[in-house]
C-alpha cells in the first residue's frame, strides 16, 4: 500500500468554507476508483492547509492518477500549487471492516 499527501498550503487567502465546498463537491468522483482504497479531506485552519491523504492499493495506482493534467485542475480548483508526497504506508488499522 502507498499513501498520497497531498498538501495546499495557503497564506491570507486561506478560506475554510471554500475548501468545505470543494471536499463536499468532489467526494462523488472517488467512490468507487480502481485502486483506491480511501480518502480523505482535511482542513487544518491553524495552518491554513487544506491536506488531502489517499490510500491506494499500489504505487502504480497512486502514481497513474496523480498525471500533470490532475495537479492542474485542482491547482485551479484550490487555487493554489499542491505538494505531493508519496509514503509507505507500514500498517493500516481500518475497523469499518
């Protein structure tokens, strides 16, 4: 498994409701997307971040979606540049199961 950090860091800008809107707008398109196992939306208002974390089944996965074409569009839907970080992911805990 490989983990995605996906980070939009803001300055004065920073727009809590707005990022909200996008989470609560853009939640439906990763339902059911081939290797994809979850993700999630934050917002850390104490650093004026906006930092999403995916799980997916294989680096292949993770590294197919994230194409220059995806980094543009959310670029232009957070309105800032995003830092990607790929991580392994040691162990996983997930009791929905």
């Amino acid at each position: 498994m490989i983990g995605v950090l996906v980070t939009f860091q803001y300055g004065n800008e920073f727009d809590g409701a707005k990022i909200q809107q996008i989470a609560d707008a853009a939640q439906g398109r990763f339902q059911g997307l081939p290797g994809l196992r979850s993700k999630a939306f934050t917002i850390d208002t104490t650093k004026r971040a906006a930092i999403n974390f995916y799980v997916w089944d294989s680096e292949e996965a993770a590294r197919a979606f994230f194409t220059q074409a995806v980094l543009e569009r959310v670029t232009g839907l957070y309105g800032v540049q995003p830092n990607v970080q790929f991580v392994q992911i040691a162990a996983l805990v997930d009791n929905a199961e």
